[in-house]
C-alpha cells in the first residue's frame, strides 16, 4: 500500500506571502554573472564562512567543506538560480490556492525564532494553518537556521523515523 504523505525542512508553501503580506522576492538579472566572472569566487575565497554549512566543528569533513566552498563558488547565483528566483511570484500565483488534503499526513521542520510580525504572526504561526488533520501531521521547531538539514540531521533523522512508524500504524 502507498502512503501519500509530506516532509519539508522549513519549505516555502505557496500561502506564506498572503500571510505574511510581503511580496514575492526577485534578483536581478546581473546576480548570474557573479560565477562565470570569478566574483562568486572571491566571495567564498574572502568570507568563507558565509558559503560553508553552520555546523559545530568536526561535524563536516574538510574535503567536506572544500567541495561545499567550491560548489558555492560555481553555481552561486548561476542564470538557472536567479531565473528560479524569478519565477517565484508566477509559482504562487500558480499554486496560491493548492492545499495539502485534509488526510494527509504533514511533518514540517522550521527554525526556532523569536522574531513575529506586529500582529504575532511566525513560521511557526504559518505552518499552524497549513498542517492537515491527520492524526500524524506535526511541526518540530528547532534551534538552527533555514539550512536545518546541516546542523540537525540527527533529530531530523529520529522524527522522520517516528512520523513513518506513526503512518504505517495508522494505515
């Protein structure tokens, strides 16, 4: 038997700028230029820090975090990156009015934060009016950032492996 059911690590759902009333976010056109001029390059060589994973030491392999440097030097901001970032207003007016079936199970991950809007509005606020009504769908909020993936593969990892089980049971 198949079971349809939904995991994202902080996602970008199509109602969060309703919510938010904030408009779609856009690059411009030069930003694809930064890789194939070397300028994405010097970024990474300059400021490291800022392209590598934010992860406690030992946790990521130098050759790890040599190759994570040099994949950001070469497709940071590539033609594909800006055109996707681009495409962002149109993808929401596409899926604006999609939602996740009432049944299926939602497991959502999103960064602890401590900033809301003036109205109390966050993402965890947000993500409150997107789970469904299964039994299973839950939000775990974590300390981390958007990249939660680097810093809490381990807790990421264990909910998955409660969430599945849950499923399986109910099913």
């Amino acid at each position: 038997m198949c079971i349809q059911t939904v995991i994202g690590i902080d996602p970008t759902l199509p109602e969060a700028l309703a919510y938010f009333d904030e408009a779609a976010p856009a690059m411009p056109g030069y930003m694809s230029y930064l890789a194939p001029s070397g300028l994405a390059r010097l970024a990474t060589y300059i400021s490291s820090e800022d392209f590598l994973p934010l992860a406690a030491d030992g946790t990521y392999s130098e050759d790890n975090l040599k190759m994570t440097k040099a994949i950001s030097a070469w497709k940071m901001n590539n033609k594909n990156v800006v055109a996707e970032a681009n495409k962002i207003a149109n993808n929401i007016e596409k899926t604006a009015e999609m939602t996740f079936p009432a049944d299926m199970p939602v497991l959502l991950f999103t960064p602890k934060e401590d900033q809301e809007t003036t109205d109390g509005k966050n993402m965890l606020t947000f993500f409150e009016t997107q789970v469904t009504d299964s039994s299973a769908s839950k939000i775990v909020t974590l300390e981390g950032h958007h990249y939660l993936h680097w810093t809490r593969y381990k807790e990421i990892s264990e909910e998955v492996h409660a969430f599945i089980g849950l499923i399986s049971d109910e099913k």
